[in-house]
C-alpha cells in the first residue's frame, strides 16, 4: 500500500477513536473527575512516549542520515518550529476550553463551535504524527504510533462529551461532536505524509515540528487540566501508565 494511502487510512482511523472514546457518555452523564484524569494522565503519557521514541529519535537518525552529524540540530529546529506553530495558532483562533475558557481574540461564534476549534487545534498535530510516521519508510513503526495516538484520543472523546452533556446537548449530539473533532486528524496526517513523501530532506524536519506540536499541547492544555481539581497524583500516575504503553508498543511493534 501507497505510504500516503497508508497514512490517511491510519490517521482516520485514530482520528475515529475520539468517537469510540465518547461512547460511555450514552450510559453515564458522569463520571468520576479521579477517573478521568487518570485517563487524560494516561493520555498526556501516550504523547509524551510517543514524541520521544516514535518522532525524536527517528527524527534526529534520519537527519543523520540526510546530513551527518547535523540531525539533533535539525530536530531541535523543527521542534522549536512545532511549538512556535501551535502557541500563534493558539492565540490567532478564537477558541474555548472547557476550563480555562475563552482564549484568542474575540469572537461572535456560538460557544460550541468555539469547543469545537479548540480541540482541532489540539488533535491536528497528532494527525500530522501519524502521517509523517508513515513517511519514514517503516510501516511497523509507523502502526505502533498510529495505535497509541487512537488510544489518547479515547479518553480525549469522553473528556469532550461529558462536558457538552452538562451544556445541555443531548448523548446522541455529545458523542457526535466528538467523533467530528477527530476527524481534522486525517488532514494532518495527509498534510504530514505528503510533504515527506515527496520532498524527503523534509522528513526529519516533519518528525521534529510534529514532535514539539505534541509537547506544547502536553505541557499547555492537558497536563494543566488534569491538574486543575486537585487529583493531581492520580493523573501522575495515569502518565506514568501511559507512557509505559506507548514505550511498550513502540518497541514491541516497531
């Protein structure tokens, strides 16, 4: 299978795990705020794991490769490149968090659609993960980061329903929602394994921006999350659980 083939279906498919996560919010309205930070931990823990093992380290090898001894240099540049990205999208969207609330410059749009932006702006530079993981050339590799991404997105899509169910929306609407805000993943893991695909200098630079993406979405929104109700060594712990499974499958598949 064509790696940009293989990179749209894979991310689609993680993309999808958001709706899959979202899934107990049509039998429960609530759930215990210990239980999902531990989930959301288990989340951040993923991404954490999945940044170092799966797109940094591949990163700077493919950029030794490229152009030797240069390929932490590159990696540092794309990282920093990945968090630039994400903090100005950040402040030039109008979005809200569940929390923290409004953030951006103003807006006139109806609060959901402003939930809405902000979690695309999150799962987006997942997307692009994945589809630069398929980039490299190693497929396994590029499945086992697939896999973790699809298992983070499950505890984000139960984090998204239950609160649209406080606002309000109906199960049926929550679990929709969700499902729709992983579905900007397939954009960018497209965008990812495209650009890498064609222009190959381009990958270890893509591993990278990917890379510092994920870490400023980890230490900007969902670390502080789970920190915010006072069940903060739960969700320690729920990092520690998942970045051992993220560096469990990486290994074991990749």
């Amino acid at each position: 299978m064509h790696p940009i083939i293989h990179g749209i279906i894979a991310s689609t498919l993680a993309g999808l795990a958001t709706g899959a996560g979202a899934l107990p919010a049509l039998i429960f309205k609530d759930i215990s705020d210990r239980l999902v930070n531990i989930m959301l931990g288990g989340a951040a823990g993923v991404m954490l794991a999945a940044t170092s093992f799966s797109l940094i380290v591949p990163g700077i090898e493919h950029g030794n490769l490229l152009w030797p001894g240069a390929g932490v240099w590159i990696v540092i540049a794309g990282m920093l490149l990945g968090a630039v990205f994400l903090d100005r999208i950040d402040n030039w969207l109008p979005h809200e968090h569940f929390l923290s609330g409004h953030e951006g410059p103003a807006s006139k749009l109806k609060k959901i659609w402003l939930f809405v932006i902000a979690i695309t702006i999150h799962n987006f530079p997942e997307g692009l993960a994945v589809g630069v993981g398929f980039g490299t050339g190693d497929p396994a590799a590029a499945t086992s980061l697939a896999i973790g991404i699809g298992i983070q997105n499950m505890p984000e899509g139960l984090a998204v329903a239950l609160p649209l169910l406080g606002l309000g929306y109906s199960r049926a609407k929550a679990v929709t929602i969700a499902t729709l805000t992983g579905l900007v993943e397939p954009l960018g893991g497209l965008l990812g394994v495209g650009a890498v695909t064609m222009f190959r200098p381009l990958l270890p630079l893509g591993l990278a921006f990917a890379a510092g993406a994920m870490l400023f979405v980890i230490s900007d929104e969902i670390i502080p999350e789970t920190h915010s109700k006072g069940k903060s060594r739960s969700a320690t712990f729920g990092v520690m659980l998942g970045f051992v499974i993220m560096m469990a499958l990486d290994n074991l598949l990749g």
